[in-house]
C-alpha cells in the first residue's frame, strides 16, 4: 500500500462520512420544518376556532358599552376608557380562556384604540395595557384593514424571535363597522426552538465536516509517516539485528511491538539453535575424542609401563657399579631424565582418560560450599599467591550436590589456575541460587587480560591453548565434568575487564548431605 492510496481512501471515508452527516441533517431539517408548519397551521386553526366563538359572545356586551359610554364620541376621557375596558376585559377573559395560548381584545375605529384586552391563558411576561409594543401596529394595521375591506383576515405575521398567526373580523353595529376583534396565538417558543435546532444542525453540519477533513488528513498524514519509520526501521535491522522499532500508540504501536517481539524470538531462537548445535558438535568431538583416547591410552600405557621398569631395572644395575659414573656408557643423569619424562607421558595419559570417564563411579552427595572452602584452604599452603587474589562471597546456604567432589574440585583448580595465569589481581567466586531454579550458579569472575571473542568459541575444545607451555586440555576436562553432572559451564567477557567462568549445577533432593571432607 503506498502512501498516495493511503491519503485518497481517506479522503474517500471523511467524503462519505461529510455526505451522511448532510444528508442527515438535511432529514432532521426537513422534519423540523414540517413540524414547525404543523404547529403554525394548528395555532392558526386555534385562533380562527376563538375568533369565532369570541365574536359570538362578545357581541351583546360590546352593543351595550358602545351605546352607553363610546357611541358619538371621536375622543374618550382616561375614565370613560378605564370603565370600558374593565367591562370589555372581564367579557374577553371570560371567553377566551378556554384556548390555550390565546390573547385577544377589540379595536374601536373612531378612536383608534385597543380596550378591552386579555390573555388568560399566555405564559408571563404578560403585557401591562393593550398589544405589546412590538405588535403593536401589526395589529393595528390588519384591524383596520378587515374593518375598511369588511372580512374576516387570517394573516401570519413575525419578527425575530415572535411568529403569530393573527385573526381579525369586523363588528357591525346599526349598519356600521365600529370596531373589530382581533385573537392570536403566541407561538414563539415552540417555533424558536425548532429554529435553533435547525441552525444547531447546520453549524454542526460544517463542523464535522470541515472536521472529518482535517482528521483524514491527520490520519493519513500520521498514518504514513508511521508506515514509513516502520519500513526504515526493517531495514535497518536487516544491518543491525539489535535495533528495534520505537515503541508507539494506537495501532501502529501494536504493530512495532508485534515486531519487535517476532524479531527478538527470532533472534532468541537463532542463538538457542546456535548454542545447541555449537554443544551437540561439542558432544560429538568429545564423544569421539573418548573412544579415540581412551583405545591409545590403553595401547600407551602397556608399553610405557614396560620401558618404564626396564628403565629402573638399568638404574639399580647402575648404582650396584660401585657409582662411578664416569665408567658408564649412560649416566644417573640421562636416567632420571629418561624417567621423568615417561612420568611425563603416563600423568598425560591419565589426563586424556578422563574424556573416557570424566567422573568417578563412586559418587556421594555433598556441599558444593564445602568444597570450594576446602579447596581455597589448601590453595593457601601450596599457592599463597593465588590465595591472596581470590575472594569468597561468603554464603550461608545449602548447595546439595550429588556427585564426584574430587572432580568438581578440580574444575575448581582449572578455573582458578587460569584466572592467575592471565595476570588477575582480583578472583570473586559467587555462588548463589537462581529464583525458581533447582541449580546452584557457582560463578567465578576476574579481572586479568580476558578472553578474546574468537576464542570464546574454542576455549573448551581439546589441545586448544593460547599458552606457549599449555596442552590445552584443563578447560576441555573441566566441561566433560561439568557435562558428566548434568551441567553446563560457560565463560563470557566480564563488563569492565577479565573473564566470568558460569557453572551450573543440579541440586540433588536428597535430604542427607555428606560434609566433604
């Protein structure tokens, strides 16, 4: 998916999204004006109702107060007024207040004035004397004009924020149209609501849309933009597999973290694959290496042990000549030399058997702190100077071991003597016990000259040696031991300077523990 596409489908979406909320708010719009035509035609059939029935019952009253106190006169004291419309007002109360919302009152014509005016039923504020100011010649107007014309007129009339349907019929009295009535019906709430929902629609109308416009772009814009870290981000890793994406929110978020997790495992696995290959070759050249060694150490030690005591037998006739050496063809010296190195020969053989049988069959259960206290003891008498460097951590734990302690002492001795050889100043030997593990973690870190990464791979792997006088087998025996227990030994670079040699070992669940001595 590339990023044009991206962009267009969300334009798209918003489009149709901006197209349902108009064509929404064009339906709510159209109901509402329907209802707002439903309630004007009812109020309007309302007034023409009330106009009716008031015009019939106001008629004996009105005859009466236009024969006693008005007829004949073009002007009217403020008293003949306020006489008059107490009448007239009781009658126009009485009448309509059997419609709701109805107001309503007569206008003489000679006068020119509105008596007789009453709202019984319209909510407060309520006018103090006649039509409110702002109807005030709306009213007036049309009175007049259904007077002049001689009908009955139904006119809608309005102003922000009134809107009246407004109903006025002439009175004749003795041939002659002195007055009019007039009823409306104030219908400005009910319309002004409709009005505010109906503006309400349309701002909310280009609200969104205007909105759904700059999130798709946002969106798309984001979207992209994370699309393409992600993509540089694969492909740094492909250079560099311990890069990972940025953590984020939201979805791209899920999908860097669904790769980084697949990634990581993979890796994880890799390495795993790895080490397993890298220990069943192991496995393998040791195996291999056994039956080879143990089959010429067998052959060896036959006739190394023949010359060894022919060897003897010549020193013994040697010493009988009275020890004048200076008359032998072969001095003491040439002997001893002769001796030692078949010595020499036979320690190495003994060595190269332990391929054969790492471990001895007489196995016990003892504690590994034990020996490694013992061991450092006897460190102290014969190599005062490895015993100053090394230091204990000491622990008051348990570490049940079932097992060969000689062995695994001189696993310790190899670890150690290699620890000094490479110029330590300082040996830590940790052992502790892994959370939810049954194995002790013996650890022995130091800080000499260290272990190179190309040798990492090889230091366990026979006759291999860095050291001009070295056979290369002290490490290789060590991890045949270590293995023999069903065990691992590794050695990795310390975080400053030197070596950290990790052994692994299985706690025995056997309650007894054998002190080692």
């Amino acid at each position: 998916m590339t990023s044009p596409n991206l962009r267009t489908k969300a334009l798209i979406i918003a489009a149709i999204f901006a197209v349902l909320v108009i064509g929404m708010s064009v339906y709510f719009s159209s109901s509402i004006n329907q209802k707002k035509e439903n309630i004007i035609a009812v109020n309007t059939e309302v007034s023409i109702r009330a106009m009716e029935h008031f015009s019939e019952e106001i008629r004996p009253i009105l005859e009466q107060v236009w024969r006693d106190e008005l007829e004949g006169k073009e002007a009217i004291t403020r008293k003949d007024e306020r006489e008059a419309d107490s009448l007239l007002s009781a009658a126009v109360k009485r009448i309509l207040k059997e419609y709701d919302g109805i107001e309503g009152g007569i206008y003489f014509y000679t006068l020119d004035e509105f008596i007789g005016y009453a709202y019984p039923s319209i909510p407060s504020p309520k006018p103090v004397f006649g039509p409110p100011p702002r109807s005030y010649n709306i009213i007036r107007d049309q009175v007049r004009a259904s007077i002049l014309e001689d009908r009955t007129i139904v006119e809608l009339h309005g102003f922000d924020p009134a809107t009246f349907p407004l109903s006025t019929k002439p009175i004749e009295i003795d041939g002659e149209n002195v007055a009019a009535l007039w009823t409306r019906v104030h219908i400005a709430r009910e319309l002004a609501a409709t009005g505010n929902v109906t503006r309400a629609l349309i701002n909310m109308t280009l609200i969104v849309t205007l909105l759904g416009f700059i999130i798709a772009l946002a969106v798309s814009w984001k979207l992209k933009h994370n699309l393409e870290e992600i993509r540089d981000g694969l492909e740094r890793i492909k250079s560099d597999n311990t890069y990972r994406l940025p953590e984020k929110r939201g979805l791209p978020g899920y999908v860097s973290h669904y790769i980084n997790d697949l990634i990581t495992n993979l890796f994880e696995e890799q390495q795993k694959r790895e080490i397993l290959e890298r220990e069943l070759n192991q496995k393998k050249k040791m195996a291999t290496l056994g039956k080879m060694i143990a089959g010429v150490a067998h052959e060896i030690n036959t006739p190394i042990s023949i010359i060894k005591t022919r060897v003897q037998i010549w020193e013994r006739q040697i010493l009988k000549l009275n020890g004048k050496a200076e008359n032998q063809p072969v001095s003491i010296d040439s002997m001893e030399l002769v001796r030692h190195e078949i010595d020499r020969v036979s320690k190495l053989v003994k060595r190269l058997l332990v391929f054969s049988r790492p471990v001895s069959e007489r196995k016990h259960v003892f504690d590994l702190m034990d020996v490694i206290r013992e061991r450092v003891k006897i460190i102290k008498k014969n190599q005062p100077g490895l015993y100053e460097i090394i230091q204990i951590e000491n622990c008051d734990d348990a570490f049940p071991i079932y097992g060969d302690a000689n062995a695994i002492e001189q696993v310790l001795i190899n670890v150690l003597n290699n620890s000094y050889q490479a110029g330590a100043e300082h040996v830590w030997i940790r052992l502790v016990k892994p959370a939810d593990s049954a194995t002790a973690l013996l650890e022995i870190e130091d800080d000499g000259s260290g272990i190179s990464e190309a040798s990492l791979d090889k230091i366990f792997d026979p006759f291999y040696t860095t050291k001009d006088d070295g056979t290369g087998l002290g490490l290789s025996i060590s991890y045949e031991i270590i293995r023999a227990h069903s065990g691992k030994m590794v050695y990795r670079q310390a975080k400053i300077q030197g070596t950290v040699c990790s052994v692994e070992l299985p706690l025995t669940k056997k309650d007894e523990i054998e002190v080692y001595a």
